[in-house]
C-alpha cells in the first residue's frame, strides 16, 4: 500500500465506529450462504468518489427542516415537491439495484445475528470479506458486484440520517486487498460490425414483427445507443416528459434524417441520425415505415406484435427483447467465430454489441464517435473499439525516435 494510501486510512481510523449489536440468529442457511446473481445495472457513484467525499455528505432525497419551520403550514407543498426532485436525482434502475443490495446485507446481518443498525465500518468490512470469500467455500461475488452492493449501503444508510464512513480502515483496507487479488479485466462483448448488420436485416421479411426489428437493429447501429435507450424511445416529446413518463426519449424525423432526444445521467443529448444511401439500409426509412404500417402517433416507439403478427400492441418492449433479437439473428446469420458451437458464439454478443460496432466501425474523427455516445472522455470511446488503429498517432516518431 502506498504512502498516500497509508496516511489516509490512519487518519479514516480517528473515526469512531458503531458498536456491534448482536442477536439471536434468525431462522435461514446456517452457513449464512451468499447468493452469487449479479445485476444487469451497474450504480451511478463511483466507489473510488465515494471514498473521497465526506462522509457526512447529506443524502439528495432527505428533506429535513428545523421544528421551527416544519410546523409552517405555507412550505407543506414545497417540501412535497422538493421531495419529488429529490427522488428523481437517483435512476429507477439504480434505486432497484441499491434497495437488492440493501435486502442482501440485512439477510446476511440476520443469519449471523447481528443488527444492521446503527452502521458499523467493521460489520461491513466482515460483510466485502464474506462477499469476496465466502466461507463455505462457494464462487465469490464480482468485484464489480461488492463495489455496487457497496454503493448500494451507504445509499440506504443515508437515506436513514445515518452515515456509514466507506474511509474507515475498517471498509478502505479491506476494499483495497479485495481490489487487489481479485479485479480481473472487463470482458467485452463482441461488436456487430456493418457486414453483420447488413447479413442480419437481410435475414428479416416486411411483417409488422421484423419492420420493428429491423428499426431497431439500424436505428441502434447508427445511434450507437443502449438497448434501454432504443425501447425507452417515445413518438412525441409530451410522453417523454410528462410527470408519470417511463421513456427515456424521443423522436424528431426531419428531412436530412432522424434526431432523437435522450435522457441520461447528465441530462438531455441529442443523437442524429442521418439518412443512409440506401432505402433497403436506411435507419431513418426503416423507422419511419414502422412508424407507418404500425399507425404509431403516440406511445412507445418500439412495441409488442401480437402473435399471428397482425395488430401491434400497447406495451413496451423489454430492454431483454434487443439482446434477444441480436444472439437469434447471430445465430441464423453465422455472424463470429466459425471454430465455436453456437451456444459458446451466441455467448460473445448482447445488446451492447450494436453500441460497440459503431465505436468499432465508424471512420471518422474520434470526437464524433465519442459526442454519438455521449462518452464525457474519449478514453471510454476507445473501450467499446475492437478494431482501432492504435499507432495511428505515432509518438515515437514523432519525438525523432
């Protein structure tokens, strides 16, 4: 461990830890096993943030007001607003996520009787331990897994007033080794590159089913976008906004091509999508004849298809429906490895291809292809790129060498 690292945790170690309080144990697995599922949503905080932020940081959604102004009947209303901003800071995915990793800390506090309550640094140190290494001998959980259940506990004991110090020698060391002997490099999945593509809509009939398929197939390719982004598309900009909305967006269809306006961590960004040369491959034509044979002028872009295949549903798709549709269409095309089975090929693609074929594919200036992701650094752009050029700028050369 570093000198840097060394001072800061003896100076985390000045803060009082909560005392343990235990009970007896509660009827489960004597062994107290972890359960090993990890989630598809990844949190929006950054442990290595939260470890530098004070830890008395107040919680977004915790609206408190001193006895003398709480009694006032004049700021009721404000306050139930302020609370609705509030709880609109965090995404739906991420509160499901954090409220799963709450659950899963208080299962494993109960089997071993012991309170979750008040926030103990060493109870949770114990806690990463068990979830690195579980005791029974059982696969450990991801390091991106704890880093997210880690996240997840210091969401929940804040919104409770309380505070749980993540710089505590108790959780910070502990973390640290974890980080250490466990992190392994993030597996990619395989970008669909625009031969896979254009093998995958061939594959597709003008039914209602495959016109919807084929816009989301070309509509994600070209916008680069999340499978969450593609289904959470909306036809007007009213639903998007409204106070009881699930979409995460909508669309513009100009003339030169198609603009869809996103919402994401940041904010609102918008994503152009321009008209390709060709009808036959053409985003912007494959979503407006959806939009037409579907008789879509509200509502949810992407819908379900009855089963015989002629009336278009009211429900949203599933963000499962986009990754279901690209391994099928792996499948049928003969898109990757020819060497490997079909269900070690099907393995290495998922939603998240289209989003890396873009990346992967798109000859032009970096900074075009970062600003269609909405990649605030261009480092993470490079991470979705399987086939980049990566002496194209030739620093060695360049000093004379």
């Amino acid at each position: 461990m570093t000198e840097s690292h060394n001072k800061r945790y003896q100076k985390a170690e000045k803060s009082t830890s909560a005392p343990m309080t235990v009970r007896s144990p509660a009827e489960g697995d004597a062994n107290g096993r972890l359960s090993s599922d990890t989630s598809d949503t990844m949190p929006d905080i950054d442990l290595d943030d939260l470890l530098s932020e004070p830890a008395e940081k107040a919680e977004a959604s915790a609206i408190a007001l001193p006895d003398t102004i709480a009694s006032s009947g004049s700021l009721e209303r404000l306050v139930d607003t302020a609370r609705d901003y509030a709880s609109k800071a965090t995404s739906e995915n991420t509160i499901k996520a954090y409220k799963k990793d709450w659950a899963h800390f208080n299962s494993w506090c109960r089997r071993r009787g012991v309170d979750p309550l008040p926030p103990s640094p060493a109870l949770v140190g114990l806690y990463i331990t068990e979830c690195a290494s579980p005791q029974d001998g059982s696969r450990g959980l991801a390091v991106s897994t704890i880093e997210r259940r880690l996240s997840g506990l210091s969401s929940n004991y804040r919104q409770r007033g309380l505070s749980i110090d993540l710089r505590d020698r108790h959780i910070a060391t502990v973390w640290a080794g974890i980080k250490n002997q466990h992190r392994k490099p993030p597996t990619q999945k395989e970008a669909v590159l625009i031969e896979d593509v254009l093998d995958m809509v061939a594959l597709l009939s003008f039914d209602l089913r495959d016109m919807r398929d084929r816009a989301i197939l070309l509509v994600g390719y070209a916008g680069g976008l999340r499978r969450s982004e593609i289904v959470g598309l909306d036809v007007s900009k009213e639903e998007s906004q409204g106070p009881d909305a699930d979409g995460s967006g909508w669309i513009e269809i100009e003339k030169g091509g198609a603009v869809l306006h996103l919402r994401g961590k940041t904010g609102w960004r918008e994503v152009e999508i321009g008209r390709g040369s060709s009808d036959a491959t053409c985003p912007v034509h494959a979503l407006e004849q959806w939009l037409h044979y579907a008789k879509l002028a509200h509502g949810p872009v992407f819908r379900r298809v009855s089963q015989d295949g002629t009336k278009v549903l009211s429900n949203r798709l599933s963000d499962k429906h986009v990754a279901r549709l690209i391994k099928r269409l792996v499948l049928e095309s003969g898109v990757g490895p020819e060497k490997l089975s079909d269900e070690e090929r099907v393995k290495l693609f998922s939603g998240h291809s289209l989003r890396a074929g873009l990346a992967s594919g798109a000859e032009v200036d970096e900074r075009y292809v970062q600003k269609q992701l909405g990649h605030a650094s261009a480092e993470m752009t490079r991470r979705y790129q399987r086939r980049r050029d990566r002496f194209r700028v030739n620093l060695t050369k360049a000093v004379g060498l």
